[in-house]
C-alpha cells in the first residue's frame, strides 16, 4: 500500500471527485485529514473504520477540549478517564469499578432492544476492569406521561431494563425519572453501572508484547448495530429517517453476557489475560485499534477468521458491526488451550482473530487487516489515528440571547396559587413502578433499596470479597430545568446534592462519574452550554473533594430542529466505615422534631412548582455556598455514622430527606407518606420557603433538637427547628393543609396508571 504522499490539490480534486465519505458522516475536511494521515486515498475499509471512530460517540472531538478541565485525580484513584471504567481504591485491598453511559438514540428507535443493549454495554465496560458488576442505575428522561407515544418508549425503555439486568443477575438499585417535553422527540437511557474486584485484579485495554495473540470472544458477528454510533449518535431525529435507523440497533441477549462475565472472570483470576477490552461502539474497528494505541504496538487482523452469523457479510461490515456480547482478549500464544478450555466449559466461542505487531521504523503501530495469510491487505493504517487523534474542534460558543434576561426576569417571584396544598398534590410522583420490574434483592447487598432513602446502599461484598461491614452508597441525579436556566450553577447544584444524598446514608462521597447529554454540538448555543456546564461541575467537585473518574458525552440529542434542555446526569459513589444497623430513611416517629440543616433561599427560579403549575422556566436560581456545602455533607455523614457503627444507638437521628427537587414542601410530604404520620409545622412562612429548591438543606427528623442544633453549630452548619411530627394530616400553618392518606393515594400508581391505558405506537 504505498504511495507517493499526495498534494493538498490532489486531496482537494479526490474530495471532489468521489465524495464517499459524505454518507459516512465525514466532512470534507475530515476526508482530507484521512488522506493526509495515509498519504494516499483510504480503501472503502478504511474510511469505514475511519467514519466510526472519528464520531462524536467515540471520538469527543467536540467536547474533549472542554472535558480536560474536570479535576480527574486522587490519592485513592487507580483508574481515571479514558479506560473503559474509572476505578477507585476502597481499601483493604478492594477496587471500585463505576461507569456512566447513553443509549439514547437506539432506545428511541428500538425502546427495548436501545435499553437492554445499553445495559448490556455498560456491564462489559465493567468486567472488562477485572471487576464483578454487582449494581445498576438508571437515570430517564421521557416526554410527558399524557403523551401515548412516550408511554409506549416508557414502557419499552424499563422493560429493556429490567428484561437484561435482571436475566444477567445484576441487581437495578436505582435511577431517576424526569417528564418533560423537550424529550418528546429524544428521550434520555443513561446506565451507571458498579463492579468490585481484588485490586490485584484490575486489568486494562491494551495490546502489550509483539506476538501475543487477540482472541475474540463471545458472540458472532451480525449485521445488527452497523455504524450504530455514528448513524445514530451522530444525528438529530426526524420523522422521516426513523424508520431507516432501525437496522443500526444492536439486539441484545443477557444469557450470552451471563457467560461472558464468568468466563472472563476467571480467565482474569487464572491470570490467562494481559489484556482486554469490550466492544461496544465501533465494534472491532474500536477495540483493535484502541487496545493497540494503548500498548503502543501494532495489530494485525485476519478478517476472514472472525465468526459470523450471517452469509455474504463484507469486511467493512465485520469491522463496524456492533454485535453484543463480545470480548477482545490479549494473551500469550502459551496461554490458548488453557483460555479455549475455559471457555468451553462457559459455552463461549473463543477465536483466535489476530496478533499484536512491532512498530514500523518510525516507531508506530499499524493496525493492518487482510484476508488470511496470503490474502489482500485491506487496510494498513497507524492505529493511533484511528484511536486518538481524530479531530480536535474548538466549536463557536455563544450565550443564547436571551440568557441574562432570563435570569433577572421576576415573575417567577410574583407567582401565586389559589391551592398550595393542591399544587402539592399535583407534584407528587411515585417511582415504585419502575422499580418494581427490576431485582435489586440480587447477591443479597441491598441495605437501602430504591426510594427509601436518598441513596441507595449496599454492602461492599460480592462473589469474591468478603463482607467487612463496610458499605457503597450510590446516588445518580440530574435536573435539567435547572441547567436549561443556567448550565453553570445548575450543574454545580445537581453535583452538591447528589454528594449530600450519598452524605445522607453516611458514606463520604468518593468519586463521580458523569454522562452529558446535550444538543446538536454545531449550534453555538449548545456548545456554551456544554462548557458552562463542565465549569460548573469542575467548582463543585474541587470544592467537595470529588475527583472525576470518567463520563460520557452524548450530543446531537435533538428532534424536529429542538435541541433538548441541557441534561448533564451525574452518579457519584461514596463508601461507609463499619455499619451495625441500617441508616435512617426518608421518615419520622411520632414527635419527633423537624429540624432543617442548611441554609435557606426564598427563590423559586428553576423549581418544579414553577415549571409543572406555572410554566414558567425563568429567573436566577438559587446560590450555593459550595464550603458550607461541604460542611453540611461532613456533618450529616457522620450523624448517620454514629446512628449505624455503635454496639447502642444515640437515636439522635430517626429519619432525613435532603431538600431539592420540590423543595421543603415535597421533602415533608415523602417523609410523611413514608411514616404515614403528618407533622405541624410553624417555621415555613409561605410558599416561596415551601417550593424554593436550595439543594444545601435536609430535614432531619430528631428527639433531641437542642442536641442536634448544638453539634450543627459546632460544625459552622445553621440549623432551624420548623415543626413536629404528629398526627394524620401534613399542616404547614397558613400555606398547606392535607391528608396523609390523599398524599399517599396521589402519591402512588401515576406511572402505573398511565400506563396502564392503551399504549400506542
């Protein structure tokens, strides 16, 4: 394949001349930066492959000049961005593995299949670390719920869930869900998924020592998923290109995955791997040329040797296909039989498709793919410039016109109702149903489950590694009508209260992991937003001692010409001491006096009474103090601590809720269904204090309020006792006054009951 370097207009005259890349995705500029990497004209190969892994799914290439600002390091970070997982240490010799993905687009083509292989996905990403996935989350974002098209994606998405996490044995421990209509046309399917492993086990995606041999594993290679990032990541919605994106959607099977896992596990644990890397996006294109970029070597691929399940499949479709359940594993030629025999015994086919190369003279490695030994060469390119060095854009940023006087406008503030107790009535929304077609019992861990506590808390045990008391809190949030008024503050907001939510089961928050789903990345507008939005996690997590451990960004999430609302979803993990007891939940005993720790905001600028009642998504949010903020964490962490690690309780905390989404006034009504016990409360002076939604606030639930007050104080942390729990109706004197019973009938079955009528296609 050499070639005498072709000239700037010998690139310009091919541009023209053949303009193949144009259906890939590739711009004309990017088609030159191919031919000037190669010196000649790329195959029909290579500029597949080229097309893949230069997307925005793969590539980032136009966030990554935004994303370095995101603080990455920590003492106790092993794996930061940039692997397939980020991994943290937690001590006495276990590793934390967490990764965030989306799977938007395929799960709006194809709601099941979209969801499923999203779950699918995400779990490689985790056992390809050496870790065993023991938790998932799901955070989802939906149009409204009278809309029929969005319950029938409703209903898809959570049975693609639940349909693969719960076949796989991997228990769903939480998410989110959000309505809104910006999703009308491009719902959200973010996956957060956790692993643990002896940190002796941790293992990366490279390609390391020349002769080593690449074995494929798992399932064939099919048509399904060809060019799925870049067909379907790459491109807004519209109604008449749906249907035809349809092939590009990967078709999952949980049972094959089930295999996968414990087959690579104990390929790991025998020491048979050097390395390994899944394949999820871009398929085999990905995994050659990144796991031989790594190891700084080359990789020569036999195309012919890959298994298949389809007749007459091209190379370039091979290459590409995104076919689940599938593993690129790196070992020593000494190492087959026994790698074959074990996976045998797991029914896992297992190919030997290809063997890590030297570097050239010039010290690179070329990943070089044929037709057998003697067969054509049919791509020869630096595997590097397919792996990392795709274009790198500084997109145009501007301030949407009409930001600042969004933020100055005041009418939020002057907004009123005739019923504050109806409007409460109105917000309440049970997530149980979605909870309840997913197994979040699996591997017995389960300390805290899904709604009954701010976080979700599980004990630090899996096949493995031993109990030792210890326990993960996992939190995943996100508020995108926040950030839709300003990306800046709202990201930071939603970065403080998922810490404070971890804080809440007291676990010190450890490390975050984000996925940032924005708009169409050449609209200006989205571009500022996206930057505003990194800065704004960059502040809060250096405020809160939060390193970044690795994330994804999902752009071009758009339909009709309709960027959606910037939606930056954040997962953050933090570890307990010893625990004797379960922490307190979202609840309160009779008596009990209810004190807010934090500070308070009179704003109701970006809360949902104004959005959902009113309509209106204007005016300045509220403030944060992000060191008071992290005053409030340390101290709820460690109440919670000392209501679990002791031989004898102090029962000085007997239940919390941390205040966000709905404000004070949402707060007390969940605590209230949850104990069935409505409480008095004399502190709230109306309804700008009821649904302002400042996220640096928990209702604490104590039998001691002057204790509890004094050892705020102590840690620089205000504090107000607002009323009593008692009795059966939820009175906050002069604003709100109702029923338990009707909270609690308002409350649940909303989603059920939507979806419970006819569900349209």
């Amino acid at each position: 394949m050499d070639h005498d370097a072709l000239s700037p207009t010998e690139i310009s005259r091919e541009i023209t001349r053949d303009p193949r890349h144009i259906p890939l995705g590739l711009l004309d500029e990017e088609y030159g930066s191919i031919m000037e990497v190669l010196g000649r004209i790329p195959t029909d190969l290579e500029l597949a492959m080229y097309s893949v892994m230069w997307s925005e799914h793969c590539s980032y290439k136009s966030s990554r000049v935004h994303l370095g600002r995101l603080p990455t390091t920590a003492p106790h970070v092993l794996v930061g961005p940039g692997e397939n997982a980020g991994v943290i240490d937690a001590g006495e010799g276990i590793a934390v593995a967490l990764r965030i993905e989306s799977h938007n687009h395929p799960s709006f083509i194809e709601p099941y299949q979209g969801a499923a292989t999203g779950v699918g996905g995400i779990l490689r990403d985790i056992f390809t670390m050496g870790a065993r996935p023991i938790a998932l989350m799901d955070p989802l974002f939906l149009g409204p719920l009278d809309d029929a098209h969005c319950r029938y994606l409703l209903d898809g998405i959570v049975r693609g869930v639940g349909g693969y996490g719960n076949s796989v044995g991997v228990p769903t421990v939480g998410g989110q869900i959000t309505f809104d209509p910006c999703y009308r046309g491009n719902p959200l399917v973010n996956v957060f998924c956790l692993g643990l492993l002896p940190v002796e086990r941790l293992v990366l995606g490279q390609a390391s020592g020349i002769g080593n041999l690449c074995v494929l594993l798992g399932s064939r290679t099919g048509r399904d998923g060809i060019g799925g990032v870049s067909v379907l990541a790459s491109a807004g919605f519209n109604e008449e290109s749906d249907g035809a994106k349809r092939p590009s959607v990967q078709v999952g099977d949980p049972y094959e995955e089930k295999r996968l896992i414990e087959a690579c596990l104990e390929l790991l644990d025998a020491s048979l791997v050097v390395g390994i890397q899944d394949l999820g996006g871009a398929g085999l294109a990905c995994a050659t040329s990144e796991t031989a970029a790594r190891g700084g070597l080359g990789m020569e691929v036999n195309v012919l040797a890959i298994p298949r399940r389809e007749p007459g499949m091209t190379p370039v479709e091979v290459m590409t296909s995104e076919s689940q359940e599938r593993m690129l594993a790196i070992i020593e030629p000494s190492s087959l039989d026994e790698v074959l025999r074990v996976c045998a015994r797991w029914e896992v086919e297992a190919t030997v498709i290809a063997r890590v190369t030297e570097v050239d003279e010039s010290g690179v490695g070329h990943l070089v793919i044929t037709e057998g030994e003697d067969g054509p060469v049919l791509c020869d390119v630096p595997a590097k410039s397919l792996a990392d060095e795709a274009p790198l854009y500084r997109r145009p940023l501007a301030e949407p016109a009409n930001y600042r006087s969004g933020l100055i406008d005041t009418t939020v503030e002057t907004l009123r109702s005739t019923s504050y107790s109806e409007d409460l009535v109105a917000m309440l929304l049970d997530p149980s149903w979605i909870y309840s077609q997913y197994d979040h019992e699996l591997f017995v861990n389960t300390i805290l489950g899904p709604g009954e506590a701010d976080a979700t808390l599980l004990r630090l045990a899996g096949p493995g590694v031993a109990a030792n008391g210890r326990s993960l809190a996992l939190s995943s949030d996100a508020n995108p009508a926040w950030c839709a008024i300003d990306p800046r503050l709202g990201t930071a907001l939603t970065v403080a209260e998922s810490a404070l939510n971890v804080a809440s089961v007291g676990a010190t928050p450890k490390a975050l992991v984000n996925c940032l789903n924005f708009g169409n990345p050449t609209h200006p507008e989205v571009m500022w937003q996206l930057s505003e939005s990194i800065d704004g996690m960059a502040e809060a997590c250096r405020a809160l001692d939060l390193p970044v451990v690795g994330g994804n960004v999902s752009l071009y999430n758009e339909s009709q010409g309709r960027d959606i609302d910037p939606t930056p979803t954040v997962a953050v993990v933090g570890l307990t001491g010893t625990l004797r007891r379960r922490p307190p939940a979202r609840a309160w005993q009779e008596g009990d006096a209810l004190v807010v720790l934090g500070t308070w905001s009179r704003t109701l600028a970006g809360s949902r009474w104004a959005r959902e009642i009113h309509g209106v998504r204007s005016g300045a949010l509220p403030s944060i103090d992000l060191e008071l903020h992290a005053r409030l964490c340390a101290l709820v962490a460690t109440l919670v601590a000392e209501e679990c690690s002791d031989a004898v309780a102090p029962e000085l905390v007997h239940g919390l809720h941390s205040i966000a989404d709905g404000g004070i006034g949402i707060a007390l009504a969940e605590m209230a269904i949850a104990a069935n016990i409505g409480c008095v409360v004399d502190g709230v002076n109306d309804h700008h204090e009821l649904f302002s939604e400042s996220v640096s606030r928990i209702v604490v639930a104590t039998p001691r309020a002057e204790e509890l007050l004094a050892r705020a104080t102590a840690a620089g942390v205000p504090g107000i006792v607002i009323g009593e729990a008692t009795g059966g109706r939820l009175l906050v004197e002069g604003v709100i006054d109702v029923d338990v019973d009707r909270l609690h009938e308002a409350f649940t079955g909303r989603i059920s009951s939507a979806l419970g009528e006819t569900v349209a296609h």
